[in-house]
C-alpha cells in the first residue's frame, strides 16, 4: 500500500468568480514509503497548493488524498490526526518562532499532543541532535541565534513530532552554499534513520538530483515523473517549462566539450567528482 496516493485532485481558487483560477487540475500521484521525492516546477505551477492538501491545510475542490488508505478528509478527526503524521515546514520556518527559549519551540508540537514530560523532550533532544544545534543553545531564545540555527530549530520542531511523511518547502533557501548541503545532508540521514519519506519542494537542481524521485508539475498537473537520471534527459521540456539541469550537468558538459571523455548521467557533484577522478586514474585526465 502506498503511503499517499493523490486521485484526481483539484482546487479551484475563488470558484465562480471573475477571479476564478485552477490552481491543481486532475492530479494523480503516488508517494511511497522510505523515499526521498523531488518535486519540481516552476512558479505557479500548484506545488504549494499541492503540498497543503497532503495534510489537510486545503480541502480539495475535488478529488482524494489517501494516507495508508484512508481518506485524510473523511472526518475532523481524520484531518486532525494526519497532521501529526504529514510534517510541513513552510519556506522560512524562522519567522514563526515564538517559545521563550530554543528547547521549548522544539516541543511545542509533541506537548500539544499531550505525550509524557520525558518522551517529549527525548524527542525534542533527539530532532535538535539530527539538525545539528548544540545543547548549549537548548536554553537561548531563538530570536538570539544566527539564520541558520534558526531554520534548524523551525525544522527540528517539525521533525520531534516523529512524521511519516515530512515535506519541506524550499528548506535552504537563503542559505549560503555550505549550509545548502550541511541542512540536506542532515535531513537525509533523518530520513535513513527514521525509514521516514521525505517531499522536497525545490527551485534547486543540485539537490533535486539526490533525489530517489522526482515530480515535475506544470498548471497543475504532473508533467514528467520518474528517476533524476530520467528527468534529467528531457532537458529541452524542463527548459520549456522554466527550469534548468543541474550545476553538475553543465560542468560535465563543459568538460566533455574540453576533451574528457566524461560518460553521460552525471547530474550531482559526486557523480562528478567520481567520473574525474576514474579518468584521473586511468591517466584520462589531469591529477
């Protein structure tokens, strides 16, 4: 059994008004459990509105969400309950920070689902472990700490409440290049760790490609799905529909237009620091 399966959704903004827009129009989609899922498009293309229906933040205008079968709008109950197994952590998670100190933000969620003083914080403790934040910050207020420690302690809040399904919407945005991948790789062995699934929602090729799967939407529907590497070969529609390859791609291509003998699907950095260093030893290329 899936663990989302999406039948025919839609949502029309404003119905039956001059201002009438249809924002997701028959999608079907199917996530499965313990992946990583890219979904990419450009803007406007319905992945926000897309994203809120998965937990219940937008009821369809029509259409279903079923999670591990069951329709996630059959009851209040049923929206209510799926909101503490679909975690969403919105672009920007920083600005909603309220709690006096960093420790308390972080449990905000399991408290709300009234679990034990100990097993809340052993989630709290074990969410700030996987992003990375320090104990000595446990007591700060966020609003004290860097950007970045306090994207990590938006997204720790999300990841103590244990989700099966965790979506994230642009999480590195306006971050520098390290902290890019610092962050990602840090959700990656979450997601390892916990056999979780994970949706990411991205304008960022480089991290699209270290994707098990990727979603490509464009007015609403699903244009392309499948592997990066399947993707990826249809670079002329993706350029059609507003995005791009990967960095990685473009260098590969500029290298093989230099002489190396570079082999095709490279589209993430290892990918390419693989393919150079093998011609490097087989004397192919410089060391």
């Amino acid at each position: 059994m899936p663990l989302m399966e999406i039948r025919s959704l839609t949502h029309t903004y404003s119905a039956g008004t001059p201002f009438e827009k249809i924002a997701v129009d028959g999608l079907d989609l199917t996530l499965e459990e313990g992946r990583t899922v890219g979904l990419i498009g450009h803007t406007g293309s319905g992945k926000s509105t897309l994203i809120q229906h998965m937990n219940a933040l937008l009821k369809p205008t029509s259409g279903a969400v079923l999670f591990r079968g069951e329709d996630i709008f059959a009851s209040k109950e049923s929206m209510r309950d799926v909101r503490f197994k679909v975690g969403l952590v919105f672009q920007y998670p920083e600005y909603q920070l309220f709690e006096e100190t960093v420790l308390a933000d972080i449990s905000f969620g399991p408290k709300n689902r009234k679990l034990e003083p100990a097993e809340i914080e052993r989630r709290a403790r074990e969410a700030a472990a996987f992003v990375g934040l320090a104990e000595e910050t446990f007591e700060k207020s966020p609003l004290d700490l860097s950007g970045g420690q306090k994207r990590r302690v938006a997204i720790a809040g999300v990841l103590a409440m244990e989700p099966e399904l965790l979506i994230l919407d642009e999480p590195s945005a306006g971050l520098d290049p390290a902290g890019r991948e610092d962050l990602l790789e840090k959700l990656f062995a979450w997601r390892k760790a916990r056999n979780a699934t994970i949706l990411l929602v991205t304008h960022d090729m480089s991290a699209a490609a270290r994707c098990d799967e990727l979603v490509v939407l464009d007015r609403g529907r699903v244009a392309l799905q499948g592997t990066p590497s399947e993707v990826f070969t249809h670079a002329k529609m993706l350029q059609n529909l507003g995005l791009d390859l990967p960095e990685a791609a473009h260098i590969a291509l500029l290298l093989r237009e230099r002489g190396l003998a570079l082999p095709d699907g490279i589209y993430t950095v290892p990918q390419l620091r693989d393919a150079v260093l093998a011609l490097a030893g087989k004397g192919g290329a410089p060391c």
